[in-house]
C-alpha cells in the first residue's frame, strides 16, 4: 500500500492524526489501573492482617473471616 499524496503535508511529513480526547484517554486507563490495584491489594492481602484481626476483636474465625466474604 502506498502512501498517497494527499497525506503528506507541504513540508514532505506525514501528518499525524489529533487525538480526538485531547489525550485523557490516557488518563482514563492509568485512573482504572490505579483502582484496580488499590481496591485488588486490600483485597488479596486480607490473609496477611487476619490473624491480627482475630486477635484484637477475640472473636472465632467465622466471625472474622466474614468482613472478608462482605468485602468481596
């Protein structure tokens, strides 16, 4: 495929298409990415702070491992 004429401006480089957001398109994904990786940390890390939990509200494993199963 070659390139056409018409593509290319008066200096002899081809354009490049604008942005039609202006750009925050990547704001969007790094935002969704930042999300995922907070909420998706506590989450998935529940395991390492259980014991501590357990230990400080004194209360048997059901009763302690159910803020888990609410959270998720």
């Amino acid at each position: 495929m070659a390139i056409n004429n018409n593509d290319r401006s008066t200096s002899g480089t081809v354009q490049r298409p604008a942005c039609p957001d202006g750009g925050w398109g990547w704001m969007v994904v790094f935002g969704s990415f930042m999300i995922h990786v907070i909420a998706d940390g506590i989450i998935y890390s529940f395991g390492l702070f259980y014991y501590e939990f357990a230990k400080h509200f004194d209360e048997s494993k059901t009763a302690t491992s159910m803020d888990r199963l609410l959270a998720h």
